[in-house]
C-alpha cells in the first residue's frame, strides 16, 4: 500500500484498488483471532444469552473476564498496558464476531472503546498501569457516563458537577443516565463540568464513598445487557483521578465516540451477518406452496438485497480501518507503548471522525434494514419470540440512537468536510469549482466502456463529483449559516455516504478482479448493483437539494449539468441479484464471507 492518507481525501483525490484493505487481505494472524472470537461467542457467550436476559450480571462478568482470558479484550491495547498490540483490524474482526450477540457486544464494547480508550488515549503513564491491565483482563469492568436526562445529544451542556476540595481530591454531584454496564461496573469514567463551567472527565471506582447505580431499565431490546442511571452524591474522587486536563474533556468524549461509531459498525456487520445466515436458513426450510421459500423470486431479492446491503458498508469498514492502521503504523513511535500509542490512536480516529460518521450512520440503517426483512421472511414465527428473528430486531434498533444519534452523525459529517475544506488544508473548495466548470460546458459526454467495472468506476467518480459540487453550492448559497439548514446538510451526508459506498465496494471488487480471485465475479455484481441504484438515489437527493438552493436558469442548468456527470448506465440488476441469491443459497449464508 502507498504513503498514508487524510480523512475525507478520498472525494478529492483518486484511490487506487492496490491501496484498499479489504476482508479479503486480512492476514492468517487476523483469521486465527476470527476464529477464536467467533467460537467464544458460539460456545460460550450464545448458551448464556437466556441468563444474560435474566440480568444475571454474574454471567456478564464471567464472560467479559473469559473475553479478557482469550485476548479479545485488548487486542488493539498495547503490550506494556496488558494488551496484545495488535492493529485495528484486529479489533474489527473482534467486534464482528462479539455483533452476533448483540446484547453481550454492548458490555463488550462499553468495556473495549467507552472504558479503555479514554485511559489510553488521555490517561496518565500512571492510571494507564493503575487501571488498563484490569480492564483488559476482564478483572474490572467498565462503563462511561457521559449522556445525562437533559443533555444526551447536547452533551456538553451536562449538569453533573465537580468541585475540588481544600485536600486536591473532587467532590462529584450529579446522575447520569442510560449508562451500559452501570449495573455491574466497577471502574465509570464520568463527565462533570468543574464549578459548573469546565467539561472534564474523572476515573470513578464504584469503591468510591457517594457512587451508586440506579434501577435498571426496562428496554426495548437489550434485555441482556445493563443500562442503568448512575448517581453520584458528593461522591469523592482522589485528585489522580482527573483524566486529561480541566475543561478539556470534550476532547476526551468525542474521541470515544470517534472509536465508538467505527467499532459500533463492526458490531452491526457482525449482527448482520449472522441475520442473513438465519434468514438463509429459515428461507431454505420453510416451504408454502409446496416449495422452499427460498425459491421465490420476492424472497432471493430480500436475501441478495440483504446481503449487497452488508457488503457496501463492510467495504467502508475495511476500508477505513485500513486508513486508521497506515496513519498508525506511519507514525514515529518514540516511546512504544501506552501513553504515546494512546495518543498517535487519538490523533488517526480523530482524522478520521468523518468515515467513522459515515460507518455509523450506514451501519446502523444497514442492520435496521437486515433484521426487518429477517423477520419478513420469518413471517409470523418472525414476530414471535420463540425464533432469534424477534429479538435481533428489537436489539438492532438501538444502534441509531447511541454513539450519537444518525441525525446528530449526519449534521457532523459536512460540518468535518467544511472544516476540513476552509482550514484543514483539504483542496475542497478548488476540486469543487474544478467540478462546477464542467458542468458548464457543454463537453461530449462521458461514456463509459464495457469493461468489467468501467461503469462501476466512472458511477462512483461521478457521486465524488455530486458531493463535490453540491457542497460548493451549499457553501455560496447559505455561507456560515450553512449549520443551521439541517435538511440540506442531511442530504450533503447522505449523497457522502452513497458515494463512499459505491467507490469503496467498486475499489473492493477491483481489488478482486485484479488478483484474478474466483470470487470475483459475484463482488463484481455486488458493486454493479450499489453503484447503479445509489446513482440513482444521489439523482432524486441532489435534485431536491439543487432545488432548495437555486431558481431559474441557474437550476435548470445545474440539474442538467448533473444529469450529464451522473449519468447511470442502464444495468440488469435483477439478474445481478438472482446470481447472488444463488450464490446465497449455495453457501447457506451471507455469500461475501471468507
Ligand atoms: C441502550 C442504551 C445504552 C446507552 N449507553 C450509554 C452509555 O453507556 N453512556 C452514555 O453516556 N450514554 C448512553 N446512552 C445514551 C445515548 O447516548 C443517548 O440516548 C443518545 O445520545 C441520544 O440522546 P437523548 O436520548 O437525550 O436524545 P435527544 O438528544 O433528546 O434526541 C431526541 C431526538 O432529537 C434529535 N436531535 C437532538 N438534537 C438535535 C439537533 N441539534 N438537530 C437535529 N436533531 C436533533 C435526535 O437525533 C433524536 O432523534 C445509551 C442509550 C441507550 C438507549
């Protein structure tokens, strides 16, 4: 792979399918942790799913600690804190297999991203060593408390408190509420604003004097993992325990969720996964008219729907994890270890707190999409609770809501373009009027040929150029006020998410053409078929958005300009789709699987 790059660059500059990480380029190492991550949760973690729900927080421990034992916990942690240093990569195939139990991936992933990465990121050398080799052992579990009654999406406006005491020590007032894990955790890494004004974090043990959860929740999916208030009531926090600096702790918070959005995507392909195994199944057993369901035209389109649903957003996945591990590995490493990777991690999330938006927003509306039309195929024994189908759709629906809410994501993620593009030294506002000029003149149009992916590449180029020029004018219509005109910046993110998942499914399957895989074919009509009806979308979403921005002439000719860039050559998806529900059938599962 080539010299590392920047978040968002990809709308700006060219990718080549050579520099794409894929599932398909994981590493043998990175197939044997798949494999023992995947049969901890057949083994251990699928048989206590009925406990869990029970809220038997005994058995949660057990198997955190038992995650801890196999090295599932720390994979990604460095060496000298506990953890096995290995790259983010690691931690997605882990977050993959934990995502087919969705109950227990919240535990997990609490314990994983919400209570290791703020100590290692922000943490001391010394709360690193204090802490992170417990967390990671699965001895101590974590939780993090920052959402609050009044301020889930407004975070910052938290009235939790800290006041410090004449002896250095905190003095922490306030509740904290749908907190994951809060019923059983020992180690909180709490928001509080110091006198009421300063945003900072502390590390609180539940040991601490004032520290206490509330009742659990009664959730609409979950059911098997902890959510509860957590109350702090002069709750003492020694001096050593402020992590990070006074008032510096929104940096700590959307850090996490930085790490957050991008883990939570891998726990929702995960899930995914498995849905579209069971939905196989169900689909191939199940027989009405005297023939397996599965044979029907309407049920194949749902199974293959499904299935080139998951591949886009797992292209995205690999794909920016592979960005994340070259802007780690491309840093100078002085000091290997906690505190100097914690920080060089900090430093590649937040470069790429766009596609972390994006895989958060994408992943969650994919699994939505996916356990839905699981109970669907499961017709009635899809709404009952005797079958998994019932309970996967209530636990997905979840996903939308924490890590920041979808629309809270997508007003963030052409706020980070813009910024990106007026101070971040990313060529946006120069590519964009480069895109403008060719829509007004009248050049020959751009065919594409008919070799295998040339329509692909050129849909996916041409969606680059939509969001290119769509912000331009975004930008020279509402200036500054732009952040205030929310349906125009959801339609600026969705045409983002649409062209980061043409190009990357399309980059995906080139990679596969050119190492001549046998697989190739069927990647090749995944991304024929995400290319050619997200080309479409981003038609009806850029005209909507076009049309809130321009009138007259000036619309007329920007619509039919981006006709001519965003041309979708005409495609026989229906057959591209009944080739992948073969091949669906024929593997009993998701067919994309290695
Ligand atoms: C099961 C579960 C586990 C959780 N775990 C944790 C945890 O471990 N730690 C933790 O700190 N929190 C946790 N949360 C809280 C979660 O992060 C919040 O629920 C979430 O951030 C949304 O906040 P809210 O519920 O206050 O919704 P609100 O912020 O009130 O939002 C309500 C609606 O308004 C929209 N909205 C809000 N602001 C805007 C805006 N500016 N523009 C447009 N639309 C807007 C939202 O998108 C949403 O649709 C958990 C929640 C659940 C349900």
């Amino acid at each position: 792979m080539s010299a590392s790059r920047r978040g968002a660059d990809w709308l700006v500059q060219d990718t080549s399918p050579a520099d794409v990480f894929t599932p398909e380029r994981l590493s043998e190492e990175h197939r044997l942790i798949a494999k023992t991550a995947a049969e901890f949760v057949t083994n251990e973690v699928a048989p206590a799913l009925a406990e869990l729900e029970k809220k038997n927080w005994t058995v949660a421990r057990h198997l955190v600690a038992r995650a801890g034992e196999l090295g599932l916990i720390g994979v990604d942690v460095p060496e000298d804190v506990g953890g096995i240093g290995l790259d983010k990569a690691a931690a997605v195939i882990v977050g993959e297999a934990v995502g087919e139990a969705a109950s227990f991936a919240t535990t997990f992933g609490a314990q994983t991203g919400l209570a290791i990465i703020p100590i290692l990121c922000f943490g001391t050398p010394a709360q690193q060593q204090q802490y992170l080799p417990r967390i990671v052992s699965g001895e101590l579990i974590g939780a993090y408390c920052l959402s609050e009654s009044g301020s889930g999406s407004d975070a910052l406006a938290a009235h939790a408190k800290a006041v410090k005491q004449a002896d250095g020590s905190w003095l922490l007032n306030g509740e904290k509420m749908w907190i994951t894990n809060g019923g059983f955790a020992d180690i909180f890494i709490v928001f509080a604003k110091v006198d009421g004004e300063h945003f900072s974090a502390f590390v609180v043990e539940r040991g601490f004097p004032g520290v206490a959860n509330g009742k659990e929740e009664h959730k609409m999916g979950l059911h098997g993992s902890s959510t509860t208030p957590v109350v702090l009531q002069d709750a003492k926090v020694p001096a050593d325990n402020l992590l990070g600096e006074i008032g510096k702790g929104h940096k700590i918070a959307f850090n996490v969720l930085n790490y957050g959005r991008f883990k939570l995507a891998a726990m929702c392909t995960g899930g995914a996964r498995g849905t579209i195994g069971e939905a196989t199944q169900y689909a191939l057993g199940r027989r009405q008219f005297g023939q397996p369901i599965a044979t029907f035209g309407a049920i194949r389109h749902k199974l293959a729907e499904m299935s080139i649903r998951l591949y886009a957003v797992e292209s995205m996945l690999f794909r920016t994890t592979g960005l994340i591990d070259q802007m780690i590995a491309a840093k100078p490493s002085e000091a290997p270890g906690g505190a100097q990777e914690g920080r060089v991690v900090a430093a590649a999330l937040e470069e790429f707190a766009l596609e972390a938006s994006v895989l958060k927003v994408a992943s969650s509306e994919m699994v939505d999409f996916v356990v839905d039309e699981n109970v669907q195929i499961h017709g009635g024994n899809g709404f009952v609770a005797d079958y998994p189908a019932e309970r996967r759709y209530r636990d997905a629906r979840v996903n939308r809501i924490f890590e920041g809410t979808n629309e809270i994501n997508r007003l963030l993620i052409p706020g980070i373009l813009i910024k990106r593009g007026t101070k971040g030294g990313l060529p946006l506002i120069a590519a964009a009027k480069a895109v403008r000029d060719e829509l007004m003149t009248v050049a020959p149009p751009d065919v594409a040929g008919t070799g295998v992916l040339e329509a692909e590449t050129r849909v996916a180029a041409a969606l680059r150029k939509t969001v290119l020029v769509a912000v331009g004018l975004a930008m020279e219509t509402w200036g500054e006020s732009l952040q205030q005109e929310q349906e125009a910046l959801m339609s600026l993110s969705d045409l983002m998410i649409e062209a980061f998942s043409a190009e990357s499914a399309t980059l995906r399957a080139a990679h596969l053409v050119a190492s001549s895989s046998p697989a190739a074919t069927l990647h090749v009509d995944a991304a024929t078929v995400i290319c050619h009806d997200a080309g479409l979308r981003a038609e009806a979403i850029a005209r909507t958005l076009l049309g809130s921005m321009l009138t007259g002439d000036a619309q007329r000719t920007s619509l039919a300009g981006l006709r001519r860039v965003l041309k979708v050559p005409p495609s026989n998806t229906v057959a591209a789709r009944r080739r992948i529900a073969d091949a669906i059938t024929a593997k009993r599962g998701y067919p994309f699987s290695q």
